[in-house]
C-alpha cells in the first residue's frame, strides 16, 4: 500500500502535502455539494444551480492543475 500511494504521488507530480491539500479541497467541496443537493431534493426552489456548478468547477479544477 506504501509503494502504491509513492507511485500515485509520483504520477501526480506531487509531495504528500500537495496531495494532502488538493484532495482534501476537493472532498470538501464535493461534501458542500452533496449536501447542497441533498437539500435541492427536499426543497426544490434551493440550490437549483449548486450540484452542476460544483461539478462543473471539480472537472475543470482537476483537469487544469498543474
């Protein structure tokens, strides 16, 4: 399990730090969504946006990092 989390560090081109922050960003973001959607579900007329823009911006965040 060690070696497989150096090699995905070393295919991100990241130390554990970085990996630490960009994967922790990430899962806040998607717990704020998942909970803006959970939301939606129960009443309609909130966060009608929320859940596609949060994807929107995930994808784009992840395919455009350096």
């Amino acid at each position: 399990m060690f070696d497989d989390s150096k090699k995905h560090l070393t295919e991100a081109g990241e130390s554990y730090t970085q990996h630490l922050i960009f994967a922790s960003s990430i899962a806040l973001k998607m717990l704020k969504a998942g909970i803006q959607c959970f939301l939606h579900a129960l009443i309609p007329s909130i966060f009608k946006t929320s859940g596609s823009n949060a994807i929107k911006e995930l994808y784009n965040k992840i395919n455009t990092r350096d």
